[in-house]
C-alpha cells in the first residue's frame, strides 16, 4: 500500500491535532477536517473520515480518563441521550457543498478561537454547580444535531458550556466528552454510513497516526501538559482552514 507525500504529510498534521485535542478529551474532528480542507482531500470524503478517526480517538480518550476518575456521570446521562437520536438525524442529512463549507468554516473558526485566546480561562471557577437534566437534554439534541451534520463530535461545543455552566472542571469533563464524543461519532456515521464508501485507504495511515496521538496526548492530559503554545498554533490553523471552507 503506498501513499502519495501530501497524504504522509496530512498524517504527520493529524498526529499533532490528535495529541492536542485528546490531551482535554476532545475527539479532534475539527482539526482533521481542518488538516484535510487545506491538504486538498475531496469534500464528500472529509465528514466520514473525521467520524471514523474520532471513533477511535475517543473510544481509547474516554477508556483512559474515566479509569483515572476524570468522568462525570451525571453530566453525561442527559447530553448523551439528547444528542444520539439528533446525531443520527443530522448524518442522514446531505447539505448541498456551499452550505456545508459556510457551517463547517464557522465551526473551526469557532474551534480555533477557543484554543487561540484560552477562552476557558473566563469561566466559573466553581465546578460544583447542580446539573440541569432538561436543559443538558436540550443541548445535547443541538450539539448532537450539528456533530453529525458536520462530521465533528461536538466536543468543541460541550466543554465550554459544561465548564462555563459550573457542572465540572476543565480538567474533570475530560472524559465526560470523550465519552460523549464517541457515541456522537458512532451515531452520526450510522447516519450516514453509505459515505464509507467514499473513504480511500488513506484511512489506514490516518488511523495509525490517531492511535499514536492520542496515546500521547492522553497520558500528557491525565499527567500534566501544558500546551499553550502549540494550541495556539493550532488555533491559527483552524481560524486560516474555517475562512478557507468559507470563501473557496
């Protein structure tokens, strides 16, 4: 199996973008997409492609945070069944290209802001506060809805809110969207599961640079890692890839 230069290129990128977004729990599909768009992989195969590797990345974020107690139960029983039906719902649907880019730009603008200026530093400090089941219901349909339609696992929305809201820490909703982040992937590909077929066997290469990543960027996470400069990086990157969706 061979690779064209661009594509071990895009690994390498993914393998940095994994590391970063496991580190707080996150899935990483926004900066795959984001990697993918600028490296010129094909439109129709970027959303499967995200929802496959945040499977994966996911799957073995959440195994690791919530072994280390970084897990908050209550917090993911009403999100969670909010957004699996939504995440479903929103895979099925096929937006037409020139919407699809507009929404997936402003979510990695969104994604890079919040990495660019640490936008978590302006929250509440108390992580103590009661969680709301009907209004983490009512933001799980939302969040689940756009996650599958976009091909992001919605974590780049969750934590913010969940640590803004007072529910858990930055640190402590680690696992709680890792976990989150899973089910929505899984929920939205099985929404739209015929576009597997339009996935190269680039997959594979990607797939190792994932696992690598997050096997990195979790111990980082669960440990200590503080990665201040390298998010901002990638935060640029996100904002340059969103506004590139946007205008191209």
């Amino acid at each position: 199996m061979t690779f064209l230069l661009s594509e071990y290129i895009t690994a390498v990128l993914i393998f940095i973008g994994a590391i970063l977004y496991s580190s707080v729990g996150h899935g990483g599909a926004s900066s795959y997409i984001a990697i993918m768009s600028l490296m010129g992989t094909p439109i129709p195969s970027i959303r499967p492609i995200g929802l496959i590797l945040n499977i994966i990345v996911s799957s073995i974020a959440s195994y690791r945070f919530i072994k280390n107690k970084l897990f908050n139960l209550k917090v993911f029983i009403p999100v969670v069944l909010g957004s699996v039906p939504s995440a479903f719902l929103g895979g099925y649907l096929q937006l037409p290209s020139e919407i699809y880019k507009v929404l997936v730009g402003i979510i990695l603008i969104f994604a890079g802001v919040q990495f660019l200026f640490d936008i978590f530093k302006y929250f509440k400090k108390n992580s103590n506060q009661p969680v709301n089941f009907l209004f983490g219901l009512f933001a799980g349909v939302i969040i689940g809805f756009l996650s599958g339609l976009t091909g992001t696992g919605g974590g780049i929305f969750l934590s913010p809110l969940i640590v803004f809201l007072g529910w858990t820490s930055v640190k402590g909703s680690s696992g709680t969207v890792a976990a989150f982040i899973l089910f929505n992937s899984i929920s939205g590909l099985l929404g739209n599961i015929t576009s597997v077929n339009l996935i190269s066997n680039t997959i594979f290469l990607y797939a190792l640079a994932v696992i690598g990543g997050v096997l990195i960027g979790t111990q980082l996470g669960i440990k200590i890692f503080n990665e201040r400069h390298m998010t901002n990086i990638l935060g640029v990157v996100l904002i340059v890839a969103g506004f590139k969706f946007i205008i191209t």
